[in-house]
C-alpha cells in the first residue's frame, strides 16, 4: 500500500461520513437505545432485559463510541498522506450523533458529495442494506433528500489491511498455546454475529446466492473466505502444522422460534471439549471493535463457558485502529472514488429487507 499522496486518485466526493451502529453512553440512555434497535422485529421483552444488564455491567456505556472516535482520529491523522484531503464526519444509526443531524452539518458545511464507510464488514441486510435505508430516510428527515448525494462503501471482508492485524495476533494466540499443548488438542473459531437464516440466504447481490447456497448465503460464505485467507496468512508465519478451525456464531438476540444461523459458539466450544479438545481460540472476525457483543459475549460469557470445562482460552483482537486497517480503508475510499459514477453498486434486491421495502441510498441503476 502506498502512504504517498501524489499517486493518489482525485476524490470525486468532498466529504466522508464514518457510518457505524452507535450505543448508549449513560444507564438512562441504555432502555431507549435498545427500543431503537429492535423496533418491529418483535424481540422478547425478556431479552432486552437481558441485553440491557450487559451494557449496565459495563456502566451503562457501550465501548462502540469511544472506538468510533478513536478511529474517526486515526482517520484525519492519516488520510492526507494518502490524497484524501476532505472533512471527516461520524454519524451513528441508534444514538447520538444521529444520521439526520450530521447529514444537516455536512451540509451547512457546503458539501455536496458524501461516501459513507460504514463499520460492517459483510453482506447482510442489517449490515449493509439497512444503513442504506436509514441514510435515505435521515436526507428525507433533514430536508435534504435531492440535495446531499451519499454513495456507501463496498463491503471489504477480504481487505488486507482489515484481516491482516487480525492474523498477527492469531499468530501469537497459536504460538502461546501451543507451547502447552499440541495443535491437534487446539480449536480456532472464527465468531461473527449470528442473524436469522432467512436473512443469511437472502444475504449479497442475487447473482451470487444461488453460488452460496452451501455455505446458507453470502454472509456466511464471506466469512469462511475472510477465516481462509487468515488462516493463509497465519500459516506463511508459523509453517501449515496448523490448528483446525471453524466458523461459530454468537449475540443471537430473536425470537426463539425463529431459525438463526449455528452453532453457538458456547454450544461449539462444549462439543469441542467432548471431542477432546484442550484450547480454543476465538478469532471474533465478524466485528472491526471490541465493542459489547465481542466484550461481553465472548471476554465474559465464551470465556466462562471455557473456564467451566478447564480449556485454555484466548481472544485474538479485532482491526480496531491497527494501522493497517485505517490503510486499508483510505484504499477502499480511493478505489470507489475511482469508479464510474453510474458503475452498478447495490441492485434493487441485494440484501432486501424482510418486511418492506424502503427508499436507499446508492441504488444501482436498473
């Protein structure tokens, strides 16, 4: 990758828009932030509570926005070197700063052309379609629907630069636990979030599900070719005696008798145990942050379920702000900037949305 701004590619958009999830920042912000979250979907009262205690265990603070704010600083800090001179903004989907108010600034501001990165990584729709909804509907919120242009990054699960502090560290995490126990007693789990089945196979471009249907959709395909490519690069450090590993799923939060993608990895990490296992590690490749899910659901909850049956146990650290990943994003935002304007992005049924269909930003024309 190049740090040098003179190859660089005119940007055609003059401001970026740091697009992420959000969270709660206080105990009285917890209860309305996850109403949010789960308006009309219908999930238990039982499991917002549930939800609920895990952010006021850590406070009632979620650890998403101090993380967004350090990589929206990394991001200034390294993007001029790299050609991309413009304002840097961050806006959240379920708390503050809300969509529709920084869209308003930008705006104010006199910017015309925005590229949303958004902090999710994979095809899905909560993790790609539904950011594009909301951004039309905070421009329709603001006024602004015609007058402010938002293009959304393509998904980047196989970027180098995001998968590649992760193999560092998965590297370390072999290395350590190998010193007390051999690979084939060692179980690597790659964890993402787990959504509804449905969901996953309806999951990326339609062109592409029918390809993917072994793996139950996109989402889950693009997660066994991050785990793959990983695993390739852990393996050019330590040789190919390596640990095998699998894919696991965590945070479900739906109803239960809805089908969700499995296992869990609590469940996954009994049955590895049975079979004679000895140590597991939990790569969360699913999530750029250690924010709640990976905090509580894998540091507390995944590592307790290890400790219960004595297996050594070690979480490998996500991007976060490794400097590799702020990189690899100014790469993604240069290559986009690159594409025709009217280059296809998200067709009209990429990812839909499993109750109705909504207004989006960067629709592909058809």
């Amino acid at each position: 990758m190049s740090n040098s701004a003179s190859n660089a590619t005119p940007l055609k958009y003059d401001a970026i828009l740091l697009t992420s999830f959000g969270g709660p920042e206080s105990q009285d912000e917890v209860v309305p932030f996850l109403e949010r979250v789960t308006a009309g979907r219908g999930i238990p009262a039982e499991r917002l509570l549930e939800v609920g205690q895990h952010y006021i265990k850590l406070g009632g603070v979620s650890p998403i926005n101090a993380q967004n704010r350090a990589l929206l600083a990394a991001m200034r800090e390294h993007f001029p070197s790299r050609g991309i001179d413009v304002p840097i903004y961050w806006g959240n989907r379920n708390s503050e700063p809300y969509f529709a108010d920084v869209l308003k600034e930008i705006h104010a501001d006199g910017h015309k052309r925005v590229l949303a990165f958004v902090t999710s990584a994979y095809s899905s729709y909560s993790g790609c379609r539904q950011y594009r909804e909301n951004l039309a509907g905070a421009l329709a919120e603001a006024g602004l629907t015609g007058q402010l242009e938002i293009d959304k990054s393509p998904q980047y699960f196989d970027m180098p630069g995001f998968l590649e502090p992760v193999a560092a560290d998965l590297a370390a995490a072999i290395r350590a636990q190998s010193a007390k126990l051999s690979s084939d007693a060692i179980r690597i789990m790659f964890t993402t979030h787990s959504i509804p089945t449905s969901m996953a196979e309806t999951s990326g471009p339609e062109e592409l599900r029918e390809a993917a249907a072994e793996f139950e959709g996109v989402y889950s395909q693009q997660h066994i070719v991050a785990a793959k490519l990983i695993m390739q690069m852990v393996a050019e450090q330590l040789g190919e005696n390596l640990p095998d590993w699998e894919l696991v799923y965590q945070s479900r939060s739906g109803s239960p008798h809805t089908p969700w993608l499995e296992p869990d990895i609590n469940d996954a990490i009994t049955a590895n145990h049975e079979a004679g296992i000895r140590g597991v590690i939990v790569v969360p490749i699913g999530f750029v942050s250690d924010h709640v899910e990976v905090i509580w659901d894998l540091d507390n909850q995944a590592a307790e379920t290890a400790a219960g049956l004595n297996l050594e146990y070690t979480r490998v650290r996500t991007a976060g702000v490794a400097p590799e990943f702020v990189d690899g994003i100014a790469d993604l935002i240069l290559a986009r900037s690159s594409m025709d304007s009217n280059a296809p992005f998200c067709s009209a049924t990429c990812c839909p949305n499993p109750r109705v269909q909504l207004p989006v930003v960067a629709e592909a024309p058809h």
